[in-house]
C-alpha cells in the first residue's frame, strides 16, 4: 500500500529493436524548412499593414453618382 502507483509505458512496436543509445532521426514540423524569400516577406507585411491598395476594392458608392442611371420601367 505504501508504494506509488506507476502507469505501465507500452512500448510502439517498431521501437523493439532499438537500443539505447542508438542514434533517432527526429523531425520538428513547428519551423518552417527554408528561410522565406526577403522580397516575399516584404510585400506580405506591406500587404497586411495596409500599405498596398485592393485593387479589388472600390469605395465609391456607384448608386448615387448622378450619371444617367435608367430608372425600373413599371407597366
């Protein structure tokens, strides 16, 4: 009663033949492979701080521009 219970460690089975000591290739998914490309980075920062226009986007309201709009024929 007095000793702490300790989980059994299940050991995957590809690892039986491996011994310690014995040297693992070991692959970190977190950082990226090769540095970014300086030129890439710098229009993704320009992009996302605002200082590239949408060329998308249009602000003026074409609604109201005084320009000849026909107007919806009810008969």
């Amino acid at each position: 009663m007095d000793e702490p219970i300790r989980p059994k460690i299940s050991q995957h089975p590809e690892m039986g033949e491996v011994k310690h000591g014995d040297e693992l290739l070991v692959v970190n998914f977190n950082r990226p492979i090769q540095p970014r490309d300086p030129l890439y980075e710098s229009l993704q920062n320009r992009v996302e701080t605002g200082m590239i226009d949408d060329p998308w986007y249009d602000d003026e309201d074409d609604d109201d521009d005084n320009d000849g709009d026909v107007p919806a024929l009810i008969k």
